[in-house]
C-alpha cells in the first residue's frame, strides 16, 4: 500500500468517526442542560461508568475488562471503599460497535451522579467518545490504547494503556536488538488500532534501519487470509508482524503456520484467548504485552505486589492467568480511584485536574500523566513475550531488561 492510499484510508476513517462523534457531542449537550447537577460533597457512593464490548467481535477485551473492573470494584469496597464510600460502577456493552459505544456514553455523562468514565477497549469506539467528554466536561480514561488522547489536546480524555506507538517502539528495539533486517506488516485497514500501530511501526522501524518491505491492510471480520498470507509470503520478510485484534489474528496464525518466516504479534494477542484457539500455530509467536502479562516472572518489588495482589484473586474465579485486558480493566479502576482519593472530591473538574497531575504505579506500570501527557506509559512498561508449549514466556531480551527498566 502506497503513501496515499494509506493516507486515503486514514482520512475516510477519520471521517466517519468524526461525524459519529460530531452527532454524539450534539445530543449530549440538550441531555447535560437538562440533567441533575448532583453533588460532589454527597455521602452516596462514588460512581463511575464504564463502556466495553461485552459482545460482539471485540468480546474477549471487554470480557476480561468487565471481570477485572468488577473484581477490583470488590476489592476496592473491601477495603473501606474512596473518600469513606463505596465505590459504584454501572458496565454498558457497546456491542463492539462504535456508534453504541458513544450512546451508551452519552448516556453515562450526561447523568451528573457520575465522576468518571471507563472508555472501550474498542480504540474506535473510544476515540469517538472524546468530544462528547469534552462536552460534557467528565474525564475519561479509555481501555484501548488511543493515540488521539496522548498529547492532552482534549482535556478530558486519558489513556489508561500503553498506545500504539509505544508498543511499535518496543517491538522495533527488540527487532533491532536481534538484528532482523526486513519485516513485513498486516493490520487492520479500517480500525485505528492497526492503522495506528501500522504508521507507528513502519516509521520506528526505518529510524531503526529495518526496510518494510510490505504493510498490507486486512478486514478483521474475515475468515479467509490466504491472499495476504501469499503477499507476506512472496515478499520474502525476516519476520511478519501482525496489527490487529479479534478472531482474525488467530485463523491468520494457522494460515500462516509452515511459513519459515518467524510472526509476531501485539498486545491484543497476548493471553490464552489467543494461545488456545491457534493451537500449534501459537507456538515459538512473539508479542509485544503489558508489563504485567509476563508477571510470574517479575523481581520481587513493588510492582510484582502490584500484579500478584490482582492475580491472587482472579485465580480464585478463573482458571487461565489473567489476559491483558484484565490488567488493563484493574489499572483504569486504579487511575480513577488515586485521581479521586488525589482530588478529595468527585467532582469532575477536580478529578480532571488530578489526573493530570497524577504519578502512580499501577500492575501495567508507573503512569505519569502531565498537562501534555495524557498516555503516561513509554515502552519500559512493555514486555516481549513468546509462546513457549502453550504458555506465554518472558524472552530472555525482556527478562534482561526487567534488571535496568523496571517501573518502580
């Protein structure tokens, strides 16, 4: 794919979530005028909203964030809950859908009861949500890793995960560091999440001196891949790296299994939700995930307490280590929890406030949000990880850097 398609594609994307977003911005402001003011000084409980796929093609995000909100929600309350109250969350499924995920949105922030909002692990979904938070004036902290909200342009929009380009900078010094010489990119053509991590990696990889010698789009809702498999084939990569989420990733491993040409994946990839249903096509994969995914073989430290105090528990109602979407789902409950303890308040403009001033240590790593900074994490809070006989294994390249770049 050329510059301008890849332009083409990136504008008509923008596009449609522009007018989606521009249609729900409208309507929240008839519902804020008309909603109760509530109050910041109420002895109720504190209540935060949260929007995630909770069916559709993007279940296993939202899934594993639902579970994971719920459980740090209980463990919150058990320990005598934020400000002296209980801690309340109201969990909306957006279908993995991007126009229901800004309705059911809509419908969170406009009733003033609420401090906070959660944002789908969707990327789509919620970069869409920005302008109706801004409307609304309530701070958001989005699951899915949203390069829109990272620079602070949107004062009410946070990201909760390592964005897309922290990711492809870590992938890329890892390539660098085993001197991989070529590499050939699939992604998801009409989501953000692998256009993003497309246009981040290619440009990472030629500062690193690695030649894409193909970046080749792919419609995550189908079923057969051979025709990208054949392109990647007959460019003759060092590697392939995958862009994307969903079902898709999994029937592209088995198409691709045999290849020679060693595949890599992303964070979204990086739980047994993946390992399981690709089988042996799994094994010797290489992804980039959350710090926290590989935490069984942290060093003893603050941030190994961090994750261990999530896993104890999950282990307990789960039978599987908790994916990255769990871990992403604790830490937005986390953020919101210290920016409201931070605030002593819930009203919105000053949980806004602290959020932007907060520096936390969360199981995904130390967040250091600032006026400018609304993403918070660079790549020491990655890993790189390998599918070792169906489980997921620190490379020795992470385990190495854990002794000089672990978030403390």
């Amino acid at each position: 794919m050329n510059a301008d398609d890849h332009n083409e594609v990136e504008q008509m994307l923008t596009s449609r979530l522009a007018a989606v977003a521009a249609a729900g911005a409208l309507s929240l402001t008839a519902a804020c005028t008309a909603a109760d003011a509530g109050s910041s000084t109420s002895t109720g409980p504190v209540k935060i909203g949260v929007v995630v796929p909770v069916t559709g093609f993007l279940s296993p995000l939202g899934l594993g964030d639902k579970a994971a909100v719920e459980q740090e929600v209980k463990a919150i309350n058990d320990a005598g809950g934020v400000l002296g109250r209980k801690l309340e969350v109201t969990i909306k499924d957006d279908k993995s859908d991007v126009p229901q995920s800004v309705t059911e949105f809509n419908q969170l922030a406009a009733d003033k009861s609420y401090s906070a909002i959660l944002s789908s692990s969707f990327v789509s979904a919620s970069t869409a949500v920005g302008p109706s938070a801004k409307t609304a004036k309530i701070p958001i902290v989005a699951l899915g890793p949203v390069s829109a909200f990272a620079d602070g342009s949107n004062p009410y929009a946070f990201t909760g995960v390592a964005v897309p380009e922290v990711y492809a900078r870590a992938m890329v010094d890892y390539l660098a560091a085993q001197k991989v010489s070529s590499l050939a990119i699939g992604y998801t053509g009409k989501d953000l999440y692998g256009e993003t991590g497309n246009k981040a990696t290619v440009a990472a990889a030629k500062e690193a001196g690695i030649d894409v010698v193909l970046d080749e789009p792919y419609d995550q809702t189908a079923t057969d891949f051979s025709a990208l498999v054949s392109k990647v084939k007959a460019a003759k990569p060092a590697a392939f790296l995958v862009w994307g989420a969903g079902p898709a990733p999994v029937i592209i491993s088995k198409q691709f299994a045999g290849s020679g040409i060693p595949l890599l994946m992303t964070g979204a990839q990086a739980s047994q939700l993946y390992v399981k249903p690709a089988g042996a096509a799994a094994e010797g994969v290489v992804m980039t995930s959350s710090i926290a995914v590989p935490g069984r073989e942290l060093p003893a430290g603050p941030l190994k307490d961090l994750v261990d105090a999530f896993t104890g528990p999950w282990a307990k109602t789960n039978a599987a280590y908790p994916p990255q979407f769990a871990f992403d789902g604790a830490t937005g409950v986390q953020l919101l929890k210290a920016a409201i303890e931070k605030a002593g308040s819930t009203d919105r403009a000053k949980v806004r406030d602290a959020l932007e001033s907060l520096d936390v240590l969360t199981p995904t790593g130390r967040f250091t949000f600032s006026k400018t900074d609304h993403a918070g994490l660079d790549t020491d809070a990655v890993a790189i990880v390998k599918v070792e006989n169906g489980d997921l294994k620190t490379t020795p390249y992470s385990l190495q850097r854990f002794g000089t770049n672990l978030p403390k």
